[in-house]
C-alpha cells in the first residue's frame, strides 16, 4: 500500500518535532522509522508518495495528542 503526504502533514510533523525539541534521530526512533525515511518526509517538496507503514506511522504520531 502507498499512501500520500501532504504540505499540511508535512508542516504539522515539523512543528510537533519542534514542540518537542527532537532531533531527526530521536523522531525516527519514535516513529520507528529509518533516519533517511524521516529526512525524506521532513524534506522532500509535498505532497509525495510513502509506504504505508511510513504513513501510519507520522499519522498516528500527529494523532497522539489529539
């Protein structure tokens, strides 16, 4: 399954990474991604493509607090 990212995902994750004080490091931990993975999502231009395991994983990161 791939799923999509969008601008406002995107931004979300680096505010909620900001909030937090994480390093890229730390939020891959988290997330239990790759550190690569987690560079790509934080960097890449949106909306792109990821797996869905990366999908779940930044959602039901940005769910958390909800």
């Amino acid at each position: 399954m791939q799923a999509i990212i969008t601008e406002k995902q995107q931004v979300a994750l680096i505010k909620k990474q900001a909030v937090n004080r994480l390093t890229r490091s730390q939020l891959a931990e988290k997330l239990n991604l790759a550190r690569t993975t987690v560079k790509d999502v934080l960097d890449k231009p949106a909306p792109f493509v990821v797996s869905g395991k990366t999908f779940t994983a930044v959602n039901d990161y940005l769910l958390e607090d909800l």
